[in-house]
C-alpha cells in the first residue's frame, strides 16, 4: 500500500507553484537529526542541486492530474536534499510558495549516489480557482538555510503541457518497497558480508509484496550473489507462527544454514528469531535474520531486529481519511496510490547498533 500527505494551495495562475519535500528511496539507517549542525559532521556529503542531479518528471495514470518528480544523485558523493526543493509550475511563475511545515521530513534527507528520491504532484482539482496549462517545470534544490542552491533546472512537462490550477497539492514522498528492500538487503551483502542470503515471502500476490522480493533480487543482482527468480520459501500468512515454521523448514534443509535469513514482514521473522532461539542458534552469529514494516514489537524483541520502518501513523491518518471521503461519496471509487518515506532500521539481529533517530515532536 502505498499512501501520502498532501498540501493544499491556494495562488493565482500566474505564480502557481508546487513544493515538494523530496523523501530517500532506500534511506540508509544512519537517518540524520535535521539541524545543519548535523549535517556539517557527516562530510563529505555535499547539498543536492540541480548539477548533482538528474531530474524527470513522468504523468501517473492514477489518481488522475498527478504527476510524478524523480531525482537521482548523479555524483559520487552522498547530497543532502535540505527541507523542500521547489518547484514552479510554468514560465511566468515569479515566486515558490511556501510549502506546509507538516510535511516537512523530520530528518535531513541523505541520498546516496545513484539513489533517487520522489515528489507525488497534484496539478489540480475541481476545487481549484483558475488555471492554466503549463509547459515547463522549474526546479529549485534548497540549501541548510532554505535559500536556493544552484540553478533552477526547467524541465518538459509531459503530453505537451499540464493544467495547474489553486488546488494544487504535493504529496510527501516515498521510498518504494523495492528500494527499502533492495537497500536492506545491500546493507547484508556489503556492510556484512553475507553470501547466501534466503528470502522468505509468501503466496500472497500483491504489489507490495512482488516489490520486496524484487528489491531483494536487485540488490543481490548489484552484487554479484546468485539469487533464484522465487523466494527460499513462499509462507501462506505471514503469521509468527508461520515465520517460526520457516525458520525450522531452512534449519532442517541439508547443507549449511543460509547466512541471512530475509523475511517479507516483521511477525514473520519475530517468530524466526524465537525458533531459532528455541534450537540454541544465536542470531548474528550464527544466522542474521531481517524483516519489514517497522511495527513496535521489532524494537522490544532480543535482538532487537533490523527492518526496514514505515510510517505507521501516517499510513493510518491517509487511509482514514480515503475512507471518509468515499462513505462521505467524495472519492471516485477507485484506487489511490500515496508514498511515504521509509528507511531501513540496522539493529542488533543483523550485528548492527541502531542509531538515534530524530523524533516526530507529539
């Protein structure tokens, strides 16, 4: 499931702008505090503009007016992406907007070379007030200070140009499961060097669920680790009790035990982590176990396990509020997909200590 915010804006046609908080696809765990403070410590990373950058913006068929921004580190340095780039909606667009602070990523974004990040854009509703049909994008990076860095780079909007109109909005973006999956799994084969990795995933067929596996692959792909195109075992729920029958299945098997056992959610590898206990295996040592989703119960299980998190809360605020708008017969019927930003958890079940993160003020 894919979900997001969204900002409202309210502009005359002429200066329509739309500001968008970039969010790392496959955010490496070492998250950092949003204080420039911070940020000048971790070198040698250097701010994200538009020379460090390749930027495309592509239509999304659903919901309709979206669109979608991508940016992609270039260099062969890590950037930060500082609170929000802006990005203007048209030629005669004279200044940005203010974007919502509530949108804003509670940490400075860290994307890594050849790493992308995305904006969700809502052009227009019937809401709106005036318009027009724009041609061109203009982009701005933002600096620690939120003044502009680098150039504005403009780019082509799709199908020969893009109604804007007030109701503009900007969804907050999202790593995708592939790239947090991908990112996970990389962090295994690199960081510890693991060469056997098995992917536990489930007969469920769901985009969600391809999405991870897929990013499995590809990091292992990445790497040069021989993977199969199906998963070491498919689970018929991703239950603990499922993940706990997982984990023996793999023990039983002849040969040496995998070196990392990667499973598609988080209860299934918590019931891992209690079989393996239960037959006197010690994880890292002797088998590094991972899961996804981030829920509670990762953190307060020994060892603590490496997931990757998304944003639970969020995820519930959005889907609370689709489902108002359809009781209420605001909503089209069909289906929605939102992005939110999510980041890989190195914790103590991979051999990693987990670092402090910045936290969402109440």
């Amino acid at each position: 499931m894919r979900i997001a915010t969204r900002i409202a804006t309210r502009a005359a046609a002429s200066s329509l702008v739309v500001a968008a908080a970039l969010a790392l696809v496959g955010l490496q765990a070492t998250e950092q505090p949003a204080s420039a403070a911070t940020a000048e410590k971790a070198a040698p990373v250097v701010t994200c503009t538009t020379a460090n950058t390749k930027l495309t913006v592509t239509e999304v068929s659903r919901p309709i007016n979206h669109l979608l921004l991508r940016a992609t580190n270039t260099g062969t340095k890590p950037c930060y992406a500082y609170i929000a780039p802006f990005l203007r909606a048209g030629a005669d667009a004279q200044a940005p907007l203010a974007w919502a602070e509530e949108t804003t990523p509670q940490a400075v974004v860290t994307l890594e070379p050849g790493k992308s990040a995305y904006a969700g854009i809502t052009t227009s509703s019937p809401e709106g007030e005036g318009g027009a049909k724009e041609k061109t994008l203009g982009v701005f990076f933002t600096d620690r200070n939120g003044g502009a860095a680098g150039k504005e780079k403009t780019l082509t909007l799709p199908g020969g140009g893009v109604f804007f109109n007030s109701a503009a909005t900007v969804t907050h973006i999202e790593a995708a499961n592939e790239d947090g999956q991908r990112q996970l799994t990389r962090h295994l084969l690199v960081d510890h060097g693991v060469s056997r990795p098995a992917y536990v995933g489930t007969i469920e067929e769901s985009p969600d669920v391809q999405a991870r596996f897929d990013g499995f692959r590809l990091a292992c792909r990445d790497v040069g680790v021989a993977t199969g195109d199906e998963p070491a075992l498919r689970l018929d729920r991703l239950t603990q009790e499922e993940g706990a029958r997982a984990a023996a299945r793999l023990c039983e098997r002849p040969g040496p035990l995998p070196g990392a056992l990667v499973f598609a959610n988080d209860q299934t590898a918590v019931g891992a982590l209690r079989e393996l206990e239960r037959r006197g295996l010690s994880v890292p040592e002797d088998v590094i176990v991972t899961g996804f989703d981030g829920i509670p119960l990762s953190r307060l299980v020994r060892p603590a396990l490496t997931t990757v998190r998304q944003p639970m809360v969020r995820m519930g605020e959005e889907a609370t509020e689709l489902l108002v708008r359809r009781l209420s017969g605001k909503g089209d019927g069909e289906p929605v997909s939102r992005m939110l930003p999510v980041t890989v958890a190195r914790r103590a079940s991979c051999g990693c200590e987990e670092k402090p993160l910045a936290v969402r003020p109440a």
